[in-house]
C-alpha cells in the first residue's frame, strides 16, 4: 500500500487512489528519485529535499515518486533555492 508524504503545491499525488496512483506509475506519470537525478545532471536531491521544497513525494514500496509534470516546478524550486543562497555572488 502507497504512502503519502506532503506539503504544499504539486499536481496531488496526494488525492489519488492507491489504484490510481498505481496506473500513474504503470503509465509512466510519475518520476522516481534516481529519474529525477539524472534528468538534472547535477548535485544529488533526495526526497527530504524536494519535500522542503514543497513538492509532493508519494511512495510506493521503497521507491519515492513525484508526479512527472512537477518536474518543472521542481527544477524552479530548485534553482530559485540555490539563487537564494549565492547571495548574489558571481
């Protein structure tokens, strides 16, 4: 049985069945950490990151997904984050 794990924003992984969060995953609408780190190409996340983030994560057997059009938002949050800590350095 999936676990959901929320905060804030996202597509509402959250909201779905466990049947339909299930098809989701058959169908390919969703993204699991290691998809997520390698579209990225860049530093690691983990799923208490994009958590903090305020992207919802649900989970299903050990495997942590988002819904895959959150990707975007992600990527923003992501981005908007480091932003934040650079302090405007160049």
């Amino acid at each position: 049985m999936g676990t959901t794990i929320t905060m804030n924003a996202g597509t509402g992984l959250h909201s779905l069945s466990d049947d339909e969060f299930k098809q989701l995953i058959a169908s390919g609408g969703t993204m699991k950490i290691d998809q997520i780190n390698a579209r990225l190409q860049g530093p690691y996340i983990g799923v208490v990151f994009i958590l903090a983030l305020g992207i919802p994560v649900r989970q299903e057997r050990r495997a942590y997904h988002i819904d895959a059009r959150d990707f975007n938002l992600l990527a923003m949050r992501i981005a908007a984050h480091v932003l934040s800590k650079a302090g405007g350095a160049a």
